[in-house]
C-alpha cells in the first residue's frame, strides 16, 4: 500500500500497488518509489507473486523476446524451473513455441502441466536433447556452466540464444544478455500481473520469509533446486 507524495495524482494513500525501484531496497520495510514505476495491483494477484514480478518477471520477457520466438518454434530453456526458468517457459509457449525445459526429475511434473517437455540435465544432455526434437531453434539459458555451447553445439544460432548468467559466453560467442534492464518498465510488469491475474501465469513461490529471517532464506537458496521464487516478506 502506498503514501502518495505531493504532486502525485495517479494513487492515493492506501491503494494497493506493485512495481519497481532502482535504489536495491528489496530488504526494506518501506521503500520510496516513483509513481512511474508503480501500477494497481490486480485482485488476483497474491502479494508475495506482486513482489515478485519485477526482476524474475522482466529478466524472463526479456529473455524470451530476445530470441525471436514464432509459432512452431522449438525452445530450449536451461533451469527451467527456477525463478527466472518457470516464468520463461510459460512466456514461451504463449508465444506458440514447443518448450524443452532442462531441470531435475522433481520438477518434471510440474513443467508438464505447464505444456512444458522436461528432460533431465547432466551426462548425455546433448543426445537427450536431439532425441526429443527434431532441432532448436533458440535457447535461453538461466543456469550458465556451459549451456551456451551446448546450443551453438546443438546448431542454434548466437542470434537466437540468450543468456542471463554465462557474460563470458557473450563476449566468446556474441550470443545475447538481455535481461531485466532491457524490459526495465512497469507496462511489462503490469502485463505480467495481468497474465497472472487470469490465470495464465503462475510464478511459482518456494517460500516466505519475515525479514528477520533472512538468513534462513539465503540458506535455502545456496542449495539449489528451488522451484521458482523465494520471497521476503514484511
């Protein structure tokens, strides 16, 4: 819920809202925002999803633009059940592409209700992947560790692989790195909530903790194979 300041027409104090701000206050109680970077929270949105939406929501949008995606299409998505990952997938198949999504067998059920292809990383992930499709067209990577030439390997283009992590990869094989600074607008978010809103987004929450829990909740995301988001809450 929000102050308004003076000059501010667009909210009033008490209305409830959901947004962004550059000033790193993501651990903060109250947090000063412009309201250019704000918009009304839909009903249907639970407020850890709304906290949420900004870097995970927009680091995907991005990621899934970059890469061009059409009907038809057959996308590769590297931790596709993270934070970043369960958000990409599900953008992509809006888009209309098939989507292969790379992430351990626990989170197998859960891309597959999501109309996602799961299949296991590890050894043989080269070969799993030509079995399962006929080619790939693009590739998004949100794990890193050498995902990136494994799509140049598997015949994608550079211009079709985008990665948020590998920066090396970008500066060796000129693949793409957009990420949330590219789609940094609260139009994109607010298209996300809205997704979100008629249920044709699930941003997936791992957890929520109180601030002064904070500890416990980087501990939980130092050891990995997190299904979507952790959220600090207030």
């Amino acid at each position: 819920m929000v102050d308004a300041g003076d000059g501010v027409e667009q909210f009033a104090v008490g209305d409830e809202v959901l947004g962004f701000t550059d000033l790193r206050a993501s651990h903060a109680k109250y947090v000063v925002a412009k309201a250019a970077e704000l918009a009304p929270r839909p009903a249907g949105v639970p407020w850890e999803v709304a906290g949420s939406l900004y870097v995970a929501g927009t680091t995907a949008y991005a990621a899934v633009r970059a890469v061009e995606l059409k009907p038809g299409d057959t996308v590769a998505v590297s931790g596709a059940a993270g934070g970043v990952g369960s958000i990409a997938v599900q953008l992509a198949r809006h888009a209309g592409a098939e989507v292969i999504g790379i992430a351990s067998p626990a989170n197998h059920s859960w891309l597959a209700s999501h109309g996602v292809t799961p299949i296991a990383y590890g050894s043989g992930l080269a070969d799993r992947l030509r079995k399962t499709a006929d080619g790939i067209d693009a590739f998004i990577d949100t794990y890193g560790e050498g995902y990136v030439k494994l799509a140049l390997d598997l015949g994608v283009s550079a211009a079709r692989i985008d990665t948020i992590i590998d920066f090396q990869a970008v500066e060796e094989h000129g693949v793409k790195a957009e990420g949330s600074a590219s789609a940094a607008d609260i139009e994109v978010v607010a298209e996300l909530a809205s997704l979100v809103a008629d249920g044709a987004l699930e941003v997936p929450i791992a957890a929520v903790f109180p601030l002064d829990e904070i500890h416990a909740a980087f501990t939980q995301l130092e050891q990995g194979h997190t299904r979507g988001k952790i959220v600090l809450a207030p």
